[in-house]
C-alpha cells in the first residue's frame, strides 16, 4: 500500500493544479468516518460537498449497486431499460414535480435546466430568437463549464475564460427589489441556490424564495432552485423549497442523489415546461443508465427509511447551538440550516485555512471556503455522541 506521502508526491507529479487539498489521504470510509493509509480516524464533516447525505459506502446502496452489475451497467438512451422508468417516478415523486431529465454531473444539470428555460422562452413565452436572459444571483456557485462560469462573480473560477456566454444578469442575493427590477420582456428565468453554499452557507431572508417565486409568477419567469447541495435531507427538509412551502418550476439535482456511490443528476420540472425537449435536442450517454439509477432508487430510499430529513433538522440544531456556544473571539458569525453550518471567522483569525488544517491534525475533516469561512456538513447519519466529540476539538481549537 502506498503511503500519504507517496500519494500526495504523485497526484503533485502526474495531476493538474486545479485543486489545493486539505494534506489527507483517503483510503477507506464507513458511516461518518474516514481513514488514511496509516490507520488514522477522521471525522467527515464536508460529506462530498453533501454528496454522502447518507454516509459512505451505505450498504443498501452498494448493495443495490453491486446486484445491477451483475444484470445490466448501461445500455445509452438509444433503447429502453428496465431501471429509469421506477427511478424518474420515484424522483418525481420526492420533488412533487412531474417529469424529469437525468445526466450525471450537478453542472450538467445545471446545464440542462438553462436549455429548457431558454427553449420555453422561445417556444412558450415568445421571446425573440437568441434574446433570452436569466436572472442569477451574485456569488452564486452552479458548477465548471464554460456556460456557467460566464455567470460567475468569483474571480478564480472566471478569470481567463471568456469569451463569455451572453444572456445573464447577476443581481444581489436576497434582493427581492433588485429581483423585481432587473426582469424585463426577455427574462425566462431565474436561477437561484436556496441557500448559497460555497459562497460560505449563505442563508436568505425567511421567504426569499416563495416571494420570488411570486415575483416570477407575475411576470412570467421560471424560477430554477439550484438544490444540488441542499436537496435531499441536508436542511431539514428533503428540498430546501419545502421550507417556504413551494415547488419551483424547475429543479436541479445531483449530489446526494448518487448516495455517495455514483454520479447521478437530474433536471425536474413540469411536463408542460418540460415538452420543448424533443428527440435529439438534448441528451447524455450515461445519463440514465441502469447502474445510476439503482444507486438513486436506493439513495433515495435511505433517506425517507432512516427519516434523515428529520434527523438533519434535529441534529443541524443540536450542533448549531453547540458551536454558537463556544466563546472564541476567532468567531464572526455562526449560521446553518439542518446540517449545512458555517463558522464565519473575523479577518484578525488570519483566514480559515490554518483552522482546517489543525481540525484535521485533531481528527476532524472540513474545508475553507471563500478565505474565512469553514463549512461543516457531515453525513446526515451522524449520532450525537459524535457531535459532542467533534464540539470539544472545536473548542480546542477556538478557544486556544
């Protein structure tokens, strides 16, 4: 076996520096916990970005996975199998939507939900050819392509990319007026994260979103809720929409809905938003393929079996009132929802990077984002004697 050293030596030799990873190796998983290749224990509390909603390596999911490898993997959309059909219903049915598109990855998704937003534009609304806008909102985080990061407003993520796609307009977050303000005859949508979460778990005004949708409604704009990191159980809800008590027109997945085994994305939405795709007009290979659509079918299943929206909410509390316990002048602000929680750190802490390499020396994996903020997410599975554990290396932590 390879040590983290020689690991770390080759991906620095061989790999692309497109990431600056926390200095760990992984080698296995179970549940909450991770270990490298010497035998240490960590505690994961970044879940994959909320990938692992379920925890790793669940076994009614790898087991859902391991039995349809030995019956089919993948036979492209150019014939039916006997798998999509039970996973699109059942995924239609968790989001109270009708139809779905499956890809793979968020950014495809993402992807997916803009070209139905602009073809409905053209075909249903009567926008003139090419003239559609979305709306999207300033320090928004939708993925890596090229399309979406011409909407970016974080530098790193833009910077030497362009020409960039034309037809977005960025407004404030949780800003209804500039919302209001900024559509005009030629907006088809709105694109928006319930709560924005590699801008640092950003979390909106109480209604943000079902008055947004009103807005939307009023004028005749789609509204596109982004939930590929809040959907499925990590707020409290099984959709961070569900919280205000709406649906979105449009939903986009991913994530959490591969439970951690699989890639598996989707775009939702209603069937008469959904009829101007056509065959031909859009597509993936791997995009509904029986082997995802097994993980999904299980992934989904785990999560209302072992009632983790619930648990998410319960916990998420429990561990944000903990951490808002400790007095450290190193913290700004506290916030979170279920268990999506950020320790925003003032600017005399010194950035959020040497915090998340000494929580890893202690035991406890999370990651920085935007300089001073530390999000943690862990696996919803998580029991609260772990909680408590992880609140007392965060207490040794900030208070030292």
């Amino acid at each position: 076996m390879l040590t983290s050293k020689q690991c770390i030596e080759l991906e620095a030799t061989y790999g692309a520096k497109n990431y600056k990873p926390i200095p760990v190796v992984i080698h296995k998983a179970e549940g909450v916990w991770v270990w490298d290749p010497e035998g240490n224990k960590y505690l994961d509390c970044l879940s994959a970005y909320s990938a692992v909603n379920q925890g790793h390596l669940h076994p009614r999911i790898v087991q859902a996975v391991k039995d349809q490898m030995d019956t089919l993997t993948l036979t492209s959309r150019a014939f039916y199998n006997d798998r999509l059909g039970p996973f699109l219903k059942k995924l239609c049915d968790v989001s109270n939507l009708e139809v779905a598109l499956p890809m793979n990855t968020g950014a495809e998704a993402v992807e997916t939900g803009i070209k139905i937003a602009r073809r409905w534009g053209y075909q249903i609304k009567g926008v003139p050819a090419n003239k559609a806008e979305i709306i999207t909102a300033k320090e928004n985080f939708h993925g890596r392509t090229s399309t979406i990061v011409s909407f970016s407003t974080d530098d790193v993520a833009r910077k030497d990319y362009g020409p960039y796609m034309p037809g977005f307009i960025n407004i404030p977050y949780n800003d209804l007026k500039a919302l209001e303000a900024t559509i005009t005859p030629n907006t088809v949508a709105f694109l928006v994260e319930p709560i924005q979460g590699e801008a640092g778990v950003i979390i909106p005004d109480p209604g943000y979103l079902k008055k947004a949708l009103e807005i939307c409604r009023k004028h005749n704009v789609l509204l596109i809720a982004d939930e590929i990191q809040t959907g499925f159980c990590r707020t409290g809800k099984m959709f961070c929409f569900m919280h205000d008590d709406i649906t979105p027109d449009i939903l986009l997945v991913g994530k959490a809905l591969g439970g951690g085994v699989f890639p598996v994305s989707a775009a939702i939405t209603r069937k008469e938003i959904m009829d101007v795709i056509t065959p031909g007009s859009h597509g993936s290979t791997f995009g509904g393929n029986p082997l995802a659509c097994a993980a999904a079918e299980a992934a989904i299943d785990v999560l209302i079996d072992e009632k983790l929206a619930q648990r998410s909410q319960e916990l998420g509390e429990y561990f944000l009132t903990k951490i808002k316990a400790i007095d450290s002048p190193l913290f700004k602000e506290v916030r979170g929802k279920g268990l999506f929680i950020a320790i925003e750190l003032t600017d005399q802490a010194g950035g959020a990077r040497q915090y998340t390499e000494r929580l890893k020396e202690l035991g406890i994996l999370a990651k920085e984002t935007h300089v001073h903020t530390i999000r943690l997410a862990p696996p919803l599975i998580i029991q609260k004697v772990e909680i408590d554990w992880a609140i007392s290396v965060l207490t040794d932590v900030f208070n030292t």
